[in-house]
C-alpha cells in the first residue's frame, strides 16, 4: 500500500523546483529556503492542506521519554 499520494508527490516536486530557483520562502518569516528536508516538509504540508494522502505528523512525546530515560539511570 502506498504511503503517500500523487499529490503529495507533486507537491514536494514543486517545492523542490522553488528551492533550486531561490523563490521558495518559510511560513511567518518569508525567509529563503535553502535545507532540502525543509522543502520538502513544506510539500508535504501543503499536500496535507490540499486534503492529499500524507500521513500525520509525528507527535513530539517521543523525545521526552528518551530524555527521561537518560535521568532515571543510576551512576
């Protein structure tokens, strides 16, 4: 099964074709895009607004249990 659609690759293909050309810009910012994994979480972004198969953003409790982890080892 396919994990992401066609319009989430369309998306991503044409955010990258902006970050070559120096035209694709962030969110509140509007500063210039350079890193590709940025460009290509704006595609997907606008693929998801776009109502495109893409899955869910991952939650951010994953990096408190690894810190926890970290701080209940005893020395």
């Amino acid at each position: 099964m396919a994990r992401y659609g066609r319009k989430a690759s369309a998306k991503v293909r044409k955010a990258m074709k902006e970050r070559k050309r120096g035209t694709l810009q962030s969110g509140r910012s509007g500063g210039k895009v350079t890193s590709r994994k940025q460009a290509i979480a704006i595609g997907l972004s606008q693929a998801r607004r776009a109502g495109g198969k893409v899955p869910s953003r991952r939650s951010r409790s994953r990096k408190k249990t690894a810190s926890r982890r970290g701080k209940s080892r005893k020395r």
